[in-house]
C-alpha cells in the first residue's frame, strides 16, 4: 500500500487548459473517489496518475517516489477501465496470469496470487472460461482480479460499472467495498455517479472545470456542502434553490423574504452573509407540503417512489422547487399548496455560489 500526492498539477492540451494547479494528499488505505460531470478533468487526472497522459505541470508522489515522470510500469498502480479490455482468446486463468509473467513473477507466487484473487472474487468455478462464456458483471471482476494480482500500492479505477446494468451497479458497488475492507488498499475511483461516490468513498473529491469544489467525507458533502454547485451535484434529486432577499436580523441570524412576501429567520449567522444576491438552498426532504407554510406553489408532476413521494412544484415566480410529501398523500396536478421549511438544515448561497451553513441556535 502507498499514499499519494498531487502537488500544484496543471494538464493541458495544445491551448486548452484541463486542469490548474490541483493539489491532493491521499492517505494510504483510503479509497478517495473524483466526482464530477463529463469534461471536468477526473479522467485525465487519473491517467497522469497511471502514467497514462503527461504532466504539463507539477508534481506526483507515490509513497515517497516522485514518479511524475515515471514510466507506467515503474509507479507501482494497477488501473482498472471502463471497458474490461481482457483477451478474449486466453482463459481467465491466463488473464490474470499474463502480467505476472511479463515481469518475471515465479509460477508458483503467480499461482498463489490466482487462487487468492479468484477466492476473494468468486471467480473460483470461472478460471477455465474465456471472457465470452461470461456476464458482464463477470468480466468486470476478471478486470479487478487482474489489478488484485499485481498487488499495487494503488489502485486506479476509472468508471468500472458505467458499463453494467442497474442490477450489476449495485451488487458490484457492494464487492468492491468488501475488497477494499479485506485488503485496506488505498484505491482511487472516478465516477460521474455520485451514488456510486456516495455508497463507496471515505472521502469524495468533487471537482468542476478542472478544479476541486470541495473534499470531504459523504456525509459531510451532504450536509454541509461548500458552494451552491456541490448542494445541486450531491443528492437525488439535489438541493433546491429559493430566490430570497435579506432583510432585517433576529438573534445574530439572517432572515429573509421569500417568493410570495413571507419572512423567515434562518439559522444562519449573520457573519460574512452578504445583505444581496443571495438564494435558498434546501434539499426535498426538509420541505413538506402542508395546510400552511411560508411557501407556495403550482404542483407541476408527481413522482412515486415507494418509499416516499416527491411533488415537483413551481413557486411564485417561476422557481422549481421538489418537495415531499408526507406518506398517504398525493396532491393534484395544478393544485396550489403550501410548504414548510426545516431551517435549521436550510443555507444560504452568495453570489459568488460559496455557502453558509445553519448553526445550531444558542
């Protein structure tokens, strides 16, 4: 196992500029996953790592080697694609067994190496199947087996379950969380799924045109989430968003009209909250529909999710907003309806779409 570190990392292709003086430690023994959208640079992070794509600038460090320059081989990283990329004509024996033997690895370690990664993967009864007499979820541990054998000081996945169904997503999402118990490897993951981010990272680096948003645990994200782009990102759906105006302060808190005239007090102290431009940010499940509320608005669809449902609403003004609504309910379709707010999980969001986060009341 090693660590890793990014110093001051800027990537870029001919006149455009991927990615700008991005640094990150990594603890060994973490799993840290790059979440973001298409286009905001984590694939080509990770390839810089793999030594896949070069560094225009900066720094890369695994463990204590600086390895920025350092050809793939010699970086000590096992890398895991989103296509499985195995030999479709060698068993699956082979497939795991073909590394090894390019870099000299004994017959009898490499054996050893097998039985234990097809143990840990249950791919016990498959060695002797080639890649087209398996499921897709099977080739996909094939793919992770083939890392596992190598025993990397990382682990770099890039998108590995992007290509499987639902299903699969899950079950394999769930494998891999196992494996990364039972070995405490320190893995790197890129996804644009924050489900998948959510469910299997111990920290999530959120990233945005080539540029860390925030790092953080999941829960933290979650609740405490450090501009307005990681509150609508995180979550499903995401945080809503509520044009409000700030008025007068109560007890070192900020209050605020809100779309239709009401005024509420947030639990947001008034330290650095600027007096204009600034929004509501609250997630679906700490806004209800009720008899009565400071908010209003046109119920525009309904979703049933069995375990809750949404309404997906449009306020004075236009803003969409989706809410909960509380079990047994159903609201019609063009019905006006009020709605509470929980403030005490509710934030405010600047201009410049940087947060501030409800305190708790003293």
């Amino acid at each position: 196992m090693a660590g890793l570190k990014l110093e001051n990392i800027c990537k870029r292709y001919g006149a455009v500029q991927v990615i700008e003086n991005l640094s990150l430690d990594v603890a060994q023994g973490e799993f840290v996953v790059f979440l973001g959208p298409s286009g905001c640079g984590k694939t080509s992070l990770l390839r810089m790592i793999a030594g896949l794509e070069e560094v225009t600038g900066g720094r890369i460090a695994i463990g204590d080697r600086d390895v920025t320059h350092a050809a793939p081989g010699q970086r000590n990283v096992a890398m895991v694609f989103q296509h499985y990329a195995l030999y479709p004509h060698m068993t699956v024996r082979d497939n795991l067994a073909f590394g090894l033997k390019n870099i000299g690895i004994p017959a009898d370690e490499i054996a050893k190496r097998i039985t234990e990664s097809a143990r840990m993967l249950e791919l016990d009864t498959l060695l002797d199947r080639k890649p087209g007499q398996l499921s897709g979820g099977q080739r996909q541990r094939v793919a992770i087996g083939r890392a596992v054998v190598k025993e990397p000081g990382i682990f770099l996945f890039d998108e590995p379950l992007s290509n499987l169904d639902a299903a699969l997503r899950g079950r394999t999402r769930l494998e891999l969380a196992q494996l990364h118990q039972r070995l405490g490897a320190t893995m790197v993951f890129v996804t644009h799924d924050q489900i998948e981010a959510m469910t299997l990272a111990t920290r999530i680096v959120v990233m945005k045109g080539g540029a860390i948003e925030q790092v953080a645990t999941p829960a933290e994200l979650y609740r405490r989430p450090a501009t307005k782009f990681v509150a609508s990102f995180i979550g499903t759906p995401g945080m809503g968003f509520v044009p409000v105006e700030r008025t007068a302060n109560a007890r070192g808190r900020v209050a605020v009209t809100v779309p239709g005239g009401q005024v509420v007090t947030t639990h947001v102290s008034t330290d650095g909250v600027p007096s204009q431009g600034l929004v509501m940010g609250v997630r679906p499940e700490n806004l209800r529909v009720a008899e009565e509320g400071p908010l209003r608005g046109r119920v525009e669809l309904v979703e049933f999710l069995g375990e809750r449902t949404l309404a997906h609403l449009k306020l004075e003004g236009e803003t969409p907003l989706i809410v909960t609504v509380a079990a047994g309910q159903s609201p019609k379709l063009g019905a006006h309806v009020h709605v509470t707010v929980d403030l005490a999980d509710a934030h405010l969001f600047d201009e410049s779409g940087r947060a501030h986060h409800a305190e708790a009341l003293s």
